[in-house]
C-alpha cells in the first residue's frame, strides 16, 4: 500500500526540483568540436542528434542517430568543462548500445532482414526527472521494417521498456500521400517543466497539413503533448519559417524543428533547423531559437488538416539568430538542452550538430548563458 501511495504521489504532485525558468536573451559562451571520425571504445563519434544533463551527477548523454550501419545504435555519456567565462572542452566518459524488446541490439537496415529487428533513428533523447531513466524519439522506417514513430522508454542503459505509439494523423506507415512524411517526423522531445507528460514536435507538417516549408512560405508542424501512458493530452499547431537562406536555382533546400525544451508550464525553446544548397551544391545552414507559447493555441488533435483561419497556432519570439554569432562554421544544430546552472543563478544551455558522418561538416557543442527578461 505504502509503495503504491508513494507512485500515485510521484505521478499526481509537481517534482520537488521542477525549475522556475525564464529565457530574456542568450549570451554566447564559447564552442567546442568532436573532431570528424573520432574513435571512442570502438565506435566512430558522429551523427549525434540529441543531448540532455543530469544534474544530480553532473553528466551529459548525447545520442547518436547512427542507424546501426558504423556501429550499434548508441549514446555517449560525457563531461562539459563550462563555466560563465568559458567552454572548454568536452570529455567523453562512455557509450552505452541501446537494445530492443528482446534484449538484442538493433541492427543495421543492410542486416534487418535476416536479424528480424527494426531499425533504429533516434534523434532527440531526455532524462526522466524521476529516476533517470531515458526517452528517445524515433523517426520510424516503412521501407523496410513498416515501423511507424515512436517515442521509447529505456533504462538508464539503455535497455528497452516501453513504447509510445503515435496518434493515426501522424502515422509514417500509411498509404501514400497521406499521415507523416519520411524524415519529418518525430525530431523533438522534452519532458513538460513539472515533468508529468511529454512534448513530441513533428520536423515537418504532415502530408494533409500541407507541403513542405518553401522559400516563399512557411508550413504548420504538429506537437504534441502524450501522457507517459502514451495517451495523447493536447496537440498544437506550430508555425515553421519559410526556408532561409534562399537556395540557388535548381538547388535544394528545407527546415523544420530539430528539437524542443520546455521553459514553464506554456513556454517551450525551439530549435528551428533551415538549410540550402548554393550554385555548387554546397550546404549552408540558418539555425534559430524559437520561444514559443501555447496558452491560446488551438488543441488540434480532432482536426485532420491543418488550414489557415480554422484555429489559432501558438505563438512565437525570436529568442536567438545563429547567424549574429559570427562563428567559422554553422552546421546542422539538432539537440538542445538545459545545462548546470551559474554562481549567479542564470541557466545554460548547450546546442549540439549532427555532422551526418560526413567530413565536410563538423560536430560543434555550443553553449550559451540564458539572461532573464527585462522588465
């Protein structure tokens, strides 16, 4: 009786150390890089995705969205070296092989047919307040494994749980033209400021809710707020930018949310990830911070389509443009996270890149000091 007192009460009252957060401005504390194909116990240190701080051991997880195709899907456990003076450097302290319902690794999209597994594409990871367990997004694959996004539940090594299955609207494995698009899916993830629930937020705008952002226009990407049953609680409308910089002519470009973090109880970062192709096909990317505000959104969730004038979306400020930072590279910035807090009680906060495994860019840590508003 007294055990299950004590869950009910961990479920129904706020955490004793939800924070009390407000972001004003950032102030940039400095970079550190993973150099391109570093080795660590064996596996190559790329693709990471997702990041997140336990404070109660002073440790980062960054989480790598290696299929399995270099090594085992896998998160790294890491030391930061930052303070308000500086960022300097990063110390990795090890790698744990996330596994499957049955104990075994996932393996690559090359070996699933035989292994009988899915396919692992884990791109935003969080620390359960509670007991430190983990919760990680996946995009979901139905080319060859007809798996749809999800959101999983692990042990603190990475040992599956649980899963939660997404809502019919945003299905990947549903007939053409219809549900979640390919690479567009489940991207961010952020356990609620009081930790009860979590917050899941599409990359992109499902295939009803419109077509991709373009030069010209923006589009509206669900998030969605699941109980830890898997029940879905609340779904708003999020309004992604055009896509910047303009790429050139015949080029591609994109973007989307890469990533979320709640502030308070209708406050969230964004994490807005655009990139285009130049004249030589070369990449270059435009990374914003986003506070958005949910409070007089529409809850969507029994609305199938997504069509200007038919609700309200959330709302947002501009918090922070990468560009002003004048920095050598800006790459694929896809995790955000919360950091220690400073002597003088202000919040940090660490942005990571996923280079892709791909030499020409870079895996860059930044972190910044959260200046409160000005009233």
């Amino acid at each position: 009786m007294l055990a299950a007192f004590c869950a009910l009460t961990l479920l129904t009252a706020p955490l004793a150390h939800a924070a009390e957060r407000a972001v004003g401005t950032l102030r940039f504390i400095g970079e550190q890089r993973i150099a391109s194909g570093e080795m660590f116990r064996d596996t190559e240190v790329g693709g990471l995705s997702g990041l997140d701080y336990d404070p109660t051991s002073n440790t980062w997880i960054l989480v790598s969205d290696d299929r399995s195709e270099k090594s085992p899907a896998r998160f790294y456990t890491a030391k930061l070296d930052l303070d308000a003076d500086a960022f300097r450097g990063i110390s990795l302290t090890g790698v744990s092989v996330f596994t499957q319902q049955d104990g075994k690794p996932y393996p690559s999209r090359l070996r699933q047919v035989f292994a009988r597994g899915e396919i692992a594409d884990f791109e935003s990871i969080r620390i359960d307040p509670t007991d430190q367990t983990l919760w990680y997004t996946s995009e979901g694959d139905c080319l060859t494994t007809h798996r749809d996004p999800s959101i999983t539940h692990g042990s603190a090594t990475g040992a599956f749980i649980s899963r939660i299955e997404p809502p019919s609207m945003l299905r990947l494995c549903n007939p053409i033209g219809s549900g979640s698009r390919f690479n567009a899916t489940f991207e961010g993830l952020t356990f609620s400021a009081d930790g009860r629930t979590l917050w899941a937020a599409m990359e992109g705008p499902t295939h009803e809710d419109g077509p991709l952002p373009t030069p010209e226009r923006g589009a509206f990407g669900r998030v969605t707020e699941f109980g830890r049953d898997g029940a879905v609680l609340r779904q708003i409308a999020y309004p992604i930018d055009a896509v910047v910089p303009v790429p050139a002519k015949g080029k591609h470009g994109e973007n989307g949310v890469s990533d979320m973090l709640a502030v308070d109880d209708h406050r969230f970062l964004m994490l807005e990830r655009g990139a285009a192709q130049d004249e030589n096909g070369r990449w270059s990317n435009d990374i914003r911070i986003y506070e958005m505000d949910v409070r007089d959104a529409t809850d969507v969730r029994e609305i199938p389509a997504l069509r200007e004038g038919a609700f309200k979306p959330a709302t947002k400020r501009l918090v922070l443009n990468l560009k002003t930072l004048s920095l050598q590279r800006l790459d694929n910035l896809e995790g955000i996270a919360w950091g220690p807090k400073l002597p003088n009680g202000h919040d940090t906060l660490v942005l990571v890149s996923d280079d892709n495994f791909h030499p020409p860019q870079i895996t860059q840590l930044l972190a910044f000091e959260v200046l409160p508003p000005v009233n």
